[in-house]
C-alpha cells in the first residue's frame, strides 16, 4: 500500500457516464482519489498533465481532441501514467489502435461497474509494484552514489593488477560514468619520506597517511577525468583520460611542497595502446619501486636531503655526508652503486627538473630561476641547463611548442 492516494481523472463528454463511474467504485479501498473531470479531449490533456495523474479514463471518441490523440499526448508527458479506454461496440476498431498506445485495459459501454473493479485492482497492483521497484531501484543508486569513489578505487586496482579483460573494463567504465575511451596517461605519486618511515608507522598512521594524500590528490585533480587507488607501497596510481603539459609533474610535486609540505615525486607514462596495455605501466612501477624500496636508508635519506634543499647553491656530497655522520667515499659509493649515477648527477637533475617547470610556468627572467633552483651564478646554470637538455634556458623558453626536450 502506498503512503498517498492514486489521482484519477475520468475523460468522457458524456456526464451520465463520468458520473457513473465515480459513483460506482470505492476509491478509498483502492487507495484512489478521483482528482478531476473532462468533457472534452483538450480538457482532459490539460486536467492530466496539470494533476500528473496516475491514473486516466478516457472516452475512444472524445470532441476536440479524439481519445487516441489524448492517450499519445498524456503518455508523452506521462509515460507511467496507467490508461483505460471507455469504447462502444462501434468504436472498438480504434481499440485496437490505442494498444499500439501501451494503455492498461479497455471497457466497453456501458460501463460494468463489477468489471471496471477488477480492471482498477490490477492497476493499483501494478501501481504499488512499480512505486516499489522505483523505491528499490532509489535506494540502490544512492547506495552505487554514496560508495562511488570506493567502486572506481577497485575498479582502478583491479584494471591496473591486470584482473579485468577490455570488454569487462569497458562495461565497467560505462557503469561507473566514466569515459569509454583508453585513457591517454598513467601516474604514479610517491613519497620519498613515507618510504623511508613505513616500517616504523603503525597501521593507523599509515592509513592517516594514505587519506591525507587521497584529499590532496583529489583537490589538485578536479578538472581532470581520473580514477585512481592506493596500493601497498604507498604510492597513488592514477589514470587519466587527459594528456598533461610536460612541466605537470614538477608543478604538482611544487604544490605539494608548498602548500602541505610534502615531497613527492610523479612518475608519467603516456598510453596509445588500448584498455589492457596500460596494466603494463602499473608493473614497471612496481619493478621501479621495489628497487626505491631496496635503496639504502642512507641514500634514501640523502635523496630526501635533496629534496628539501636542492636550491641550497651550499649543498653538497661532503655536507650531506657529515649530516648522515658517514664519509663522503662511501656515500658516493653508494650512489653509483644504488642509483647508477653520482651525488652531482642527481642534484643536476633535480635542478634543471625544477628549472623547466619554472620556465613553463612563470615570466621568471633567467637570473631569477638560476637562483631559484640553486645555483648562484647564471653562466654556471646556463652551462649546466644546456649540457642536460641540449638547448640553452633562453632558447628553451622561446621553443616552449616543442615539448619533447628531456633532461639527459
């Protein structure tokens, strides 16, 4: 039973009949409400759309506008609402027509009381059905809504584990409303430092960390179409449907330094395969972590010296050394070991990195940047900046179109 009542409108030029029928049945029992009346076809469009009943009687031949015509303007503007057909022995052919219209039942004239009943029970059975199934299906999209975010996570993890074939990825992807066509990147964003303290955090710690980066990453993300999740190693792996100007990377680990504080680094690949390729990226990731994982706490922490004070134009293999309380010999043995480069190369890298993303992205004169990531003098950075990208900071500003020149 429904919480209100069913509205009725009874559509007939004939009073005696309209009159007949709102006399003859007990609405109350059927949880019905005859909400109006028409005479004519045009009243009764206007009668059924303005009180959105539930439920119309409608005379076959009505003045005006004909029953047919009412039934196919009141089934566009209402579809559920449930029709019966009043029709007379010589009107019956039309009947024929209007169950092309979807209506629920036809009566012939005149109207058998008995009969009608029965026909007016199996609406409000299919009425109270329906309102059921509707409530059903409005408690299962607010539940799909609530826990979007969790389902596009396992949705994310299970694609990039490798779990998924395309036509499954592609239903999915239609279900969950995201765009079906291969997504253009895949990032990955780490924490040094989460790294280095992980086997020290606690559980709790470890998920206020993860939740921390999960609000970030979604206030750096908003404009873009994304999913993404957080595997165990702490690191979110995103994919994304846009491709990123080439200085993204250096600007997002800049807004995490600057405005939370936190030193990460993204790691990008660009994707033109199809759905099932981009898994691929996700496993050089991990390979390219195991072996972050496998770094050395010296040279991790010496890494995460360098990212908080590669623009110290002071810093160097010696001083880091003395603050690690280890030699120097030995911490540059370990770079070369560990990293495949020395201490310099490193810092070079980190710099001219950070350098790109200031000529991209601010009217910075040289001089300015040259400071900024850490040198002191410009002909010194100017040297450095060619020597790793082949083009001189000035020129590389002027080319800025040309997006494919890479830090050697």
């Amino acid at each position: 039973m429904t919480d209100s009542l069913w509205k009725v409108l009874i559509a007939d030029d004939e009073p005696i009949i309209r009159e007949g029928i709102r006399y003859s049945v007990n609405w109350d029992r059927l949880n019905m409400e005859v909400v109006a009346e028409a005479e004519d076809g045009e009243e009764a469009i206007e009668k059924a759309i303005l009180h959105t009943v539930d439920i119309l009687l409608v005379d076959i031949n009505m003045p005006i506008v004909n029953g047919l015509k009412v039934i196919q303007q009141v089934k566009t503007e209402l579809p559920h609402c449930q029709v019966v057909i009043i029709t007379g022995y010589d009107e019956f052919k039309y009947a024929q027509e209007a169950v092309r219209l979807h209506v629920s039942d036809y009566l012939l004239k005149p109207v058998d009381p008995d009969q009608l009943e029965v026909i007016l029970n199996k609406i409000q059975e299919e009425l109270v059905k329906r309102k059921e199934q509707n409530h059903l299906w409005s408690n299962t999209f607010a539940q799909i809504s609530k826990n979007m975010s969790t389902l596009k996570m396992e949705f994310c993890r299970e694609w990039l584990l490798g779990n998924l074939h395309s036509d499954e990825i592609e239903s999915q992807l239609r279900f969950l409303q995201l765009p079906v066509s291969i997504p253009q990147q895949f990032l990955a964003i780490s924490s040094t430092e989460y790294l280095e303290k992980r086997q020290l955090m606690g559980e709790s710690e470890k998920e206020s960390y993860q939740k921390k980066l999960i609000e970030r990453i979604t206030t750096v993300f908003t404009d873009y179409d994304i999913i993404f999740f957080h595997d165990d190693m702490g690191s979110i792996c995103i994919l994304a449907w846009q491709v990123f100007p080439s200085n993204f990377a250096a600007r997002i680990e800049e807004i995490f330094k600057k405005e939370w504080n936190m030193y990460i680094t993204v790691y990008i690949r660009e994707n033109a395969e199809d759905y099932v390729h981009i898994t691929s990226f996700y496993k050089e990731y991990r390979d390219y972590m195991e072996n972050e994982i496998n770094i050395s706490p010296i040279v991790r922490r010496a890494k995460t010296i360098l990212e908080h004070r590669y623009n110290d134009p002071t810093i160097s293999l010696e001083k880091v050394a003395i603050e690690l309380q280890v030699s120097s010999v030995y911490l540059s043995r370990l770079f070369k070991k560990e990293l495949g480069m020395n201490f310099v190369q490193l810092l070079t890298r980190k710099r001219i990195s950070k350098a790109i993303y200031l000529l991209q992205s601010t009217d910075y004169p040289i001089v300015a940047i040259s400071e900024l990531v850490g040198y002191d003098s410009q002909h010194y950075f100017s040297t450095a900046f060619k020597k790793a990208t082949g083009v001189s900071p000035n020129r590389y500003r002027r080319n800025l179109v040309q997006e494919n020149i890479e830090v050697k």
